[in-house]
C-alpha cells in the first residue's frame, strides 16, 4: 500500500498492490475526491476506484 499526498499533507492517492522489481506497484488505483466550502470545511469526501495500477 502506499499513498500521495497534496501539499498539506491529506492522502489524495491510494496504490494497493505488491511491489515489483523495479519498485512499481502492481495493483489497484483509487483517486479521492475531496469537496471543501470557502473556509476549509469538508462537504464531501470519498475514494474512487480508477482501475488497475501498473
């Protein structure tokens, strides 16, 4: 598993797989989708799975 993050440091970015030789993540993607009012607060927040990872 591994994850990236945006610049304040929320997970936008899930690879759940197994490694392979040259370090990639064979696996499954999913993409989370973050809505936000004005002033920071969450609306909406979920994952969505975008298919293989390779």
């Amino acid at each position: 598993m591994a994850f990236k993050t945006d610049e304040t440091g929320t997970p936008i970015l899930l690879f759940l797989g197994k490694k392979d030789g040259q370090g990639q993540i064979k696996g499954e993607r999913y993409a989370r989708r973050l809505k936000k009012t004005a002033d920071g607060i969450v609306l909406k927040d979920h994952w969505d799975h975008k298919g293989k990872a390779t």
